[in-house]
C-alpha cells in the first residue's frame, strides 16, 4: 500500500489535514490505481527549531541581504 509522508512545519491546522490527506489519497489513486483504504497518509509536525535550510535553522531571524 502506499504510504505518503508530510514533513512540515508544525501549526497546520486539523482541518488543513484533513484536506491535504483528502487531496493526497485522491491523486495517489488517480495516478497510481487502488483504493482510497490501501493509501496511508502520516503527517510529522516539525519545529522551526528542528529544521533548517542552507544551514539555518527556520527559527532564528532571517539575515538582512550583505551589501
Ligand atoms: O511549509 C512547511 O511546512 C515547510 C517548508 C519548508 C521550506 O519551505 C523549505 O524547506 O524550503
């Protein structure tokens, strides 16, 4: 069955993934075939804190353009 994992930043609310899991499940049927039930959508909520990007974390201040 395919499994589909969502990594993002924590405060979405229940009803953003309800919809998301919704949209997910009926594109993965479109283009995969199968039913809605063998379509397994986990959502993990990370911290600002927890993830970064080019090597800053999304928690600290943004940085004025050098120059
Ligand atoms: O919007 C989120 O939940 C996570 C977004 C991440 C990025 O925009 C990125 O990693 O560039």
């Amino acid at each position: 069955m395919p499994t589909i994992r969502v990594e993002m930043f924590e405060g979405r609310t229940v009803e953003q993934k309800r919809a998301l899991a919704q949209a997910l499940t009926e594109a993965t049927v479109r283009t995969l075939g199968g039913s809605p039930e063998a379509v397994d959508i986990l959502f993990y909520d990370v911290a600002r804190q927890d993830w970064a990007t080019g090597g800053k974390l999304w928690s600290d201040p943004a940085q004025p353009p050098a120059g």
